[in-house]
C-alpha cells in the first residue's frame, strides 16, 4: 500500500516533493494541497511509494485532495515530463504552465452551471393548453418557437420565467445548452479531384502520420479540414485545430459553427478569461468539446479520444 506521493511543485526547484498521504487516496495525477515551509501550494501527484527508507526524515502529510481537477491522464504528465526534460526546466512549472490558471492556486476551481437555452418543444401542443384568454401568456409561448436563454425569457414578461418553468415541468418546453445551435449546418462545397485525394488520404492513415498540406490562399485548404473533420467526428473521434494567432480565432471558430452547429467546441487562448479557459479545458479532458480550436497553448489540453491535429498556417 503506498504511503507517499511525489508531488510537482510550480517552485524553481528540479525536484520532487515527498509528502504523506495521511487521510487520503490520491490517484497520480491528482491535484492537492500541501504546506511548503511558511506557504500552502497546489500541486500534481507524480507518483506513489510505499517504502518510508526512501525519505529522511518524516514527510509532512498532504492537506487537500482537490477534487475541481480530474486526475491528469498519463500521457498528458509524460508530454509535460518530456517538456521539462527537453527545456531542463522544473517539471512542476511546466505542469502549471500547461494548466488553466484556475488550476495553479489554492482555491478550489467552481464551475458554473452550463447555459441553457429555452425552446418549444411541441408547440402546437403548448398553445393549446394555454387559455384563449391568456394573452399574455400565448404570447410568451409564441416567442418560445425559437430558442431564448433565462435573460430573454425573462424580458418577454414579468411573469415569462415562472411560465416557463410550469412548462418545462409540464414537458411541452425543452432545454438545451447554449453552445448546442439548432441550426442546419453549412452546406459542404463540393470538392474536385485533388481535394477529394487529399481527404482520402488522411482518412485512410492510422496511428500517427504527419502530413503537409500545401496550397495558396484560396486553394480550398480549409475545405479539406472541415470535411475531413467531419469523418473523424463520425468515428467518435475528437480534433485538435491550432492557430498562428488569437487574432484569427473568431473568424476561423464561425467558419466552423457554421459547419458543425450541433457539435460541442471548445476555444482555448489568452483572449478567454480564467474561468472560461478553464471550463473549456475541461471539457476537451472529459471528451465532451469534440473539436477544440486554439493557439499553441492548446497544445497541452488532454483530449482523450484525440483522432486528428490540425496546425493551420504552420
């Protein structure tokens, strides 16, 4: 039975840490909280011992186990081991620098509830139940043809939102979150004999290949991308989409919902703030955001069921 972890400290220190496990079962990976001298510090198991010979002295005992952060998957600490090594640069720095910042103090990381929106799910159905007379009412649930959020709702009426409740509870409206569009997608351009080889060719590699895809603006290299994409996410399969600059992000994250409006997508990039860089780095680790699309600080964001990485303009 292990009794100690080695944990990564974000201290200009190469070295790990040795601390007890006291009362807790961490898992490696798992992030914890610690006493460091005078100081209390997060940081990330490494890996656990059992044989208290290996350690002068006795380890102070671990503090927390925080459980805002799942366990770090394997091979996300061995890119972050590699890094280190490659830079000669404290594991536990590299490990902060690759976490949202959420994840880098003390606090426990709250994620917020996920944006709903709100919308008819049979109206036919919904109208007849509301009385001719209800004036008011009908026209809440006319509106609520299409989709609206709580602050929408709530702006059609003062009673909108207490309406919309009875009727949710009731089954005639739906929620869905707000990143879900139920729009139809963009139609797909029809590619002619090149590009159709290229995608064919991407499709058909297995395991890791690299491949460079050359073309002049214009040349439909985008194209490419999105209807390859479109088959890795068919295999259930998630993409990783890098960027040169966060200047090119809202643009190029359009293009793709407009393609792909039913497909949970994920932004990673300095321009987000704390918690929702966090929140979307989340979900790229629990294999919710079937495509993330971000700049090279993406390149650290777990995807557990990763098919393809494209490195647009590299």
């Amino acid at each position: 039975m292990p009794a100690f972890a080695l944990i990564a400290l974000d201290v200009p220190l190469k070295k790990l840490f040795a601390y007890a496990l006291g009362n807790f079962t961490p898992a490696v990976g798992s992030r914890v909280l610690v006493p460091f001298g005078p100081r209390r510090l997060s940081g990330i198991v490494i890996a656990l011992r059992g044989d208290a010979a290996d350690y002068a002295g006795t380890p102070k005992a671990i503090l927390q186990l925080l459980s805002d952060l799942p366990a770090l998957p394997s091979d996300t600490l061995q890119l972050c081991e590699f890094v280190a090594d490659y830079y000669h640069h404290p594991l536990g720095a590299v490990l902060a620098a690759a976490l949202p910042t959420a994840f880098r103090g003390v606090a426990a990381f709250r994620e917020p509830a996920a944006p709903c929106v709100y919308f008819a799910s049979d109206h036919a159905a919904l109208l007849s139940h509301i009385p001719k007379r209800a004036h008011a009412q009908l026209r809440v649930a006319e509106a609520l043809n299409v989709p609206h959020s709580p602050a929408a709702i709530r702006r059609l009426h003062g009673s909108a939102w207490r309406w919309a409740q009875d009727w949710l509870a009731s089954g005639w409206l739906a929620q869905a979150p707000e990143a879900q569009s139920l729009a139809a997608p963009s139609p797909a351009l029809a590619l002619n004999a090149e590009q159709a080889a290229v995608v064919d060719e991407l499709l058909a590699a297995r395991g890791f290949k690299p491949f460079l895809l050359y073309g002049i603006t214009g040349s439909g290299k985008t194209e490419v991308y999105l209807q390859t994409i479109t088959q890795i996410l068919a295999r259930g399969q998630q993409v990783l989409v890098l960027i040169p600059e966060i200047n090119l992000t809202p643009q190029l994250e359009g293009r793709f919902r407009a393609r792909f409006p039913g497909v949970r997508m994920a932004t990673l990039h300095s321009g987000l703030n704390n918690t929702e860089r966090a929140v979307n780095w989340l979900a790229a680790l629990r294999g919710e955001a079937q495509i993330v699309l971000g700049t090279r600080l993406a390149v650290f964001a777990p995807l557990p069921r990763l098919g393809m990485i494209i490195v647009d303009e590299e």
